[in-house]
C-alpha cells in the first residue's frame, strides 16, 4: 500500500561541472570546483567532508538559495539552474529547524500548503495526515518552545514532507540535539525515508552519521569531490589518503612494492611478502602507501626481544569494554590496533613484545596524491 505521506514520484537530481565562486568570479577560489554527480530517485545520498569543504553550498545550490557560477542543476531532465527556491518541488530541513515560534504545530506545518492557496478543508486534511503519520498529533496546539528538540525536529519534517516534495533536503539537521537523540533521529529519519521512497540529500560533517544513514557517500575535500560510493565501499575501498582517513581510521604503512597486477599487489612489509587488494589507479612506479584498519591488525604472542620485521612492542592499551585498543611500535610505523570482544582474546600489556600481521584481503594499497600530506 502507498504511504498517505508519498510523493508522487521521486526525483532524479543532476549535477554537470557545478561551480561557485563566491565574490569576484575572476579572483574569488571556488567554493565548489566544478561537480559532477548523479542522484538517483529514492536515494538518500550524503554529502560529507570537513568543514569549509562545499557541502553546504552545494546544497543550497540544489535547494536555489545559491545561484551556481558555472555548472548546470537537472531536476529529472529540466535545468533549474533559473528556478526559484520556492518553485523547486523540494523541501528544506535545517540544523535550526526554522519554526515560526508564535505559530502552533498545525499551523507551522499547515504554512505551505496555505502559501499554495490550497483549500482550507484540504490544508486540514493533509497537516492532519502528516501529525498523525509522524506521531505529532497529540502535539498538535503546541508552540515549538513548548516541544524537545527532538520533537521540533519532526514538526519541521513534517512541515517538509506535506507539500509532497520530488526531494529532500537536509542541511545538518541533527547537529542541535543531543548524543542519545541524535542517534534515534538517524533511525527515525532514515525509515520514513525508506518507508516514502524520497530522493534525500543530507549535509553532514558527521562520518557516523553519514555511514548509518546513506546509500551513497559523496566524500567531498576543498571544493572537489573525492569519492562516491556505498559506506562499505567507501570504508573498505578508499580512493584517496583523505577518504581513509576522514572515514573511520586508517593505518598507513610505507611498504616495498614487489608487483602490481589488474586486481591487487605484491608487497613487502612487516618482515614478509603480502597479497593485498590494491586501488585501480595504482600502477607499478607510483608512490603508494597500504591502508589497514585497526580492526584487521592481528597481534600474537612472542618470544623475541627487539622491535624488527614482525615483530613490534605495545606501547600503550586502552580498554573499552566492547574493545581493547593498541599503540603498537613496528619498523614500519605506529599502528593503532583495535581487538574486538577482549574477553575472547589473551590481551597484553605496555612493554610486551608482539608478532603483528593483518588480513591481507583487508589491506588496500592506494595512491599517494602529490597534494595529500
Ligand atoms: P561547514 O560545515 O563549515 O558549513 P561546508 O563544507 O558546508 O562547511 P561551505 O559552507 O559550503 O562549506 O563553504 C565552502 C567555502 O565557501 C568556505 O571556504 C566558505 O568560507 C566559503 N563560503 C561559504 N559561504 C560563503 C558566503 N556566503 N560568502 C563567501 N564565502 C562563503
């Protein structure tokens, strides 16, 4: 059965060499250096990166509240690029909610539809679906300030999602609420957008947030973007040192590399030869570096007495409960090295000397781009 909340049908949004020069076009940087991506309809796709990086004005780009200074914005097959923010069969959510403060939470969520002198038995009917389908309808007569944030926050999806929008848009949304919170809204906001099927854009700093929620990352670094991908891939499959290392943490091993072949290396480190996956943009010659996570390090006891080959010492361990974690000093480096469910484990202390090793199909050579540290 359809949802009473469904849009009709979701959009597809493209973006072709999307560009903003904020200021002078001449000697202004790129605040977004010319983009290319493709939401597909009913995806929730995710735009993360540090701050600064372009996310949001990428966003506000989609939304019409920045007008790009090159580029094209296709809405299913039109260009928008021209098109009002109010005009765009999309809806905003924003990190402040943006709720009239004098107005009830029926009147808040009745606005648009008012705005679109829709009927009054009609706005009724509508905002009265939207509080009962998001379980605001006991709240009904309340002033925002009488509401948690959390709640504040439904009121402005539902705002959003009464007028029926091709898509939708996030711009942080949950950076105002608290941790326990925060976590429950993810759940929350990424069923009702499984359960409408809405083409979902969100703007988040936040890597567990973007991992939790998205089919797609869009990894993004100084104006460019630099992956896009599922989180599995993304975390498994980085394409650049900056994507590994933003997404989860990662350990860098400088290694010898042996041979290169189409799908993955030879390479020598730790005091052995390894088969690793490699990224398909390395080839023989290139500067490379192995990423291994710290969940696919594997520590054994030993009887040696000297750091060398694969053998390292702990440095320090830290215990949390569901883990333990290791600073381990290797010839190759300091590796961070994490031990799910310790009590299944022989665990070590600050000073033991260690064989170290790791998941070979887990380590991913990648490229070392001349502008990454
Ligand atoms: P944050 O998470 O801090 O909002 P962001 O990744 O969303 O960062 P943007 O807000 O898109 O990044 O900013 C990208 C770049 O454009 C930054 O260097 C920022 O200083 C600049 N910028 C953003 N808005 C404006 C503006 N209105 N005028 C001038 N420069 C701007």
């Amino acid at each position: 059965a359809r949802d009473s909340l469904a849009t009709a049908t979701p959009g597809r949004v493209t973006l072709r060499d999307l560009r903003k020069i904020y200021g002078d076009d001449k000697t202004g940087t790129p605040a977004v250096k010319d983009i290319d991506l493709d939401i597909e309809p009913g995806e929730f796709i995710t735009l993360l990166g540090p701050s600064g990086c372009g996310k949001t004005t990428t966003l506000r780009m989609i939304a019409g509240f920045e007008t790009p200074t090159a580029g094209t914005i296709r809405l299913d097959d039109e260009v928008i690029n021209k098109v009002a923010p109010n005009k765009r069969p999309m809806a905003m959510v924003f990190q402040s909610y943006a709720l009239f403060p004098h107005m009830t939470v029926f009147d808040n969520v009745a606005y648009g539809l008012k705005l679109k002198k829709l009927p009054s038995a009609r706005v009724t009917e509508e905002v009265e679906t939207a509080l009962t389908s998001m379980n605001l309808g006991p709240y009904r007569d309340r002033a925002p300030h009488q509401m948690s944030g959390g709640q504040q926050q439904r009121v402005a999806l539902a705002r959003a999602l009464v007028m029926r929008p091709k898509v939708l848009l996030f711009d942080e949304p949950l950076s105002n609420l608290d941790a326990k919170l925060r976590v429950q809204m993810r759940g929350e906001i990424r069923r009702l957008q499984r359960r409408l099927g809405i083409t979902t854009i969100f703007v988040t700093h936040d890597q567990d947030e973007a991992m939790t929620m998205s089919d797609r990352i869009v990894v993004m670094n100084v104006g460019v973007i630099e992956q896009v991908d599922t989180p599995q891939e993304i975390y498994r499959h980085p394409a650049s040192v900056f994507v590994a290392d933003f997404i989860g943490r990662a350990n860098f091993l400088d290694v010898d590399v042996h041979e290169v072949r189409d799908d993955g290396a030879e390479v020598g480190v730790l005091g052995k030869r390894w088969s690793v996956g490699k990224h398909p943009a390395v080839a023989a010659g290139d500067v490379v570096t192995l990423m291994v996570r710290p969940e696919s390090v594997r520590l054994s006891a030993t009887d040696s007495r000297e750091v060398g080959g694969s053998v390292g010492r702990v440095l320090s361990s830290m215990f949390y409960g569901e883990a333990i974690e290791y600073d381990i000093e290797t010839e190759a480096g300091n590796l961070v090295v994490s031990v799910a469910d310790p009590h299944a484990h022989e665990t070590f202390t600050q000073g033991d000397f260690l064989d170290v090793g790791f998941e070979e199909g887990r380590a991913w050579l990648m490229p070392v781009a001349a502008d990454t540290p």
